[in-house]
C-alpha cells in the first residue's frame, strides 16, 4: 500500500493539517520525517493512506495549507517527491 507523507515545517503545522483532514473525515497519523528526506532538524509529517490523498490535498488547499510537500512512501520504503 502506499502512504503519502504530507511534510510541514513543524510540529504545530502538522498537528494543525491533521485537524484539518479529520474535520472532513480523514486519518492523519502526525509522526517525525524519515531519516530519508529530513535535511533540517525537526521536521514533522502527516501519514495519509494512497486512498484519500487526492481529497486530502483539496482539504489543506481549502484550509490555506499552500507550503506542504508531498512524498510518496512505497511498501519497500522507497520515498519519492510528487508534485501536488
């Protein structure tokens, strides 16, 4: 299955995109980067299952959430930038 790992510039803006899919109905498990992709210190992401990112994606744009990146976290653990 693949997740997509929604990256946000801190913890407060993780917790608050998380919020933002669970009002519409959403899982958002808010957990560190991976090793991977981190380049600055505490960077934080929100984990949505391959099946809902498309709404996803329209529910932080609606909420004003412009500045995520998206990766793509692969069953083998392989990640990949996507464009959103």
């Amino acid at each position: 299955m693949i997740y997509y790992l929604l990256l946000c510039k801190s913890i407060t803006y993780a917790q608050h995109t998380a919020r933002v899919l669970e009002r519409v109905g959403i899982s958002g498990i808010v957990t560190r980067l991976p090793k991977k992709i981190a380049t600055e210190g505490c960077a934080y992401c929100v984990r949505v299952s391959g099946r809902y990112i498309s709404d996803a994606l329209v529910a932080v744009r609606n909420a004003g959430i412009t500045d995520i990146r998206v990766f793509a976290q692969y069953a083998d653990g392989n990640l990949s930038e996507v464009d959103a």
